[in-house]
C-alpha cells in the first residue's frame, strides 16, 4: 500500500475492523518513513457470477430477483411478508453460490425453493410446485397435496415464531 503522504510502499497496520455490515473491512495504517496515519477500506470483489443452465441448454446470470417474483407470484395474498420472501430467496442464493463454483441447473434453483416453502405455507408451496413441476393433470396434483398431508407437520422453534413477526 502506498503512503498517500510520501508515496512509500513501507507501512504497518495499526488497527482492522469490519465495516458496512461485513462488506468491508476498514484498516488504519501508518507509514515507517513519514509516521503518517491514513485509512484504507478493502472489499470482496465477485469475481464470477452464478450461471442457470435453463431446461433448453441456455444460460443466464442467477438473478434473485425472477425468483422472487415468481415467488410473489405464488404468494399471493397468503400471509407471508416481504422480508420472508427476500430472506428465502437470499437464503437459495447463498445455498447455491456455497455448492456450485459456476453453473446451476435451473431445476435445482425450483427445488429448493419449493422445499423451503413447504415449511413456510403449504398452499404457496402448492401453487409454485403446480407452476414450477407442470403438474399434467389433476391427478399429478392430487398425488402432490397427498404427499404433503402425509409428511409430519414441522414444529416451529422459538427462532422461526421470532422471524415470522
């Protein structure tokens, strides 16, 4: 780092810290040659952007966005809050950018979205799973709301009633 001073790569660093929740950190340094303090701030650069590899072979950048608004879709009026929505969505993002370096199969993408709404409201996880799985015929559908009574109900914890509000 060069002294904003005297141009010197020579210095310390005198104190680090996180800064802007996370997204950077903030570093005081001092130069050896003119002992002038200044301040630096250091970011994670994205380097690679997530690619879906759509049903037809295509591909285009992950936009969390398309998810969220077909999840709006789904939604609907159903009592689910914004922040719940966007949380979700941050939620499949960060799963999918922490297992795959590069490419994602867009199935992959409507998997986990839909195994997240089944926690959340099982009539919103019907109607992404009826749109997001092309269900054929009612029977398909009916199969699917069967499977759904069967699974054991999920107990909510403290943290979930929290977040919920």
């Amino acid at each position: 780092m060069l002294c904003p001073y005297c141009e010197r790569d020579d210095d310390k660093v005198i104190d680090s810290r996180a800064s802007d929740a996370g997204k950077s950190i903030r570093r005081r340094r001092e130069c050896q040659k003119c002992s002038r303090r200044f301040t630096t701030f250091e970011r994670v650069e994205k380097t690679s952007r997530l690619m879906v590899i759509k049903r037809d072979g295509t591909r285009t950048p992950f936009d969390p966005e398309k998810v969220l608004k077909g999840l709006q879709a789904a939604c609907g009026k159903r009592p689910i809050s914004e922040e719940q929505k966007i949380a979700l969505v941050r939620e499949v993002e960060e799963e999918l950018m922490q297992q795959y370096e590069r490419e994602v199969p867009s199935k992959e993408v409507g998997l986990r979205v839909a195994s997240r709404l089944k926690n959340v409201d099982q009539i919103v996880y019907i109607r992404y799973a009826s749109e997001y799985f092309n269900f054929q015929d009612l029977e398909a559908l009916s199969r699917e709301v069967s499977e759904l009574q069967e699974e054991p109900p999920i107990i909510p914890t403290q943290s979930d009633l929290f977040n919920k509000q």
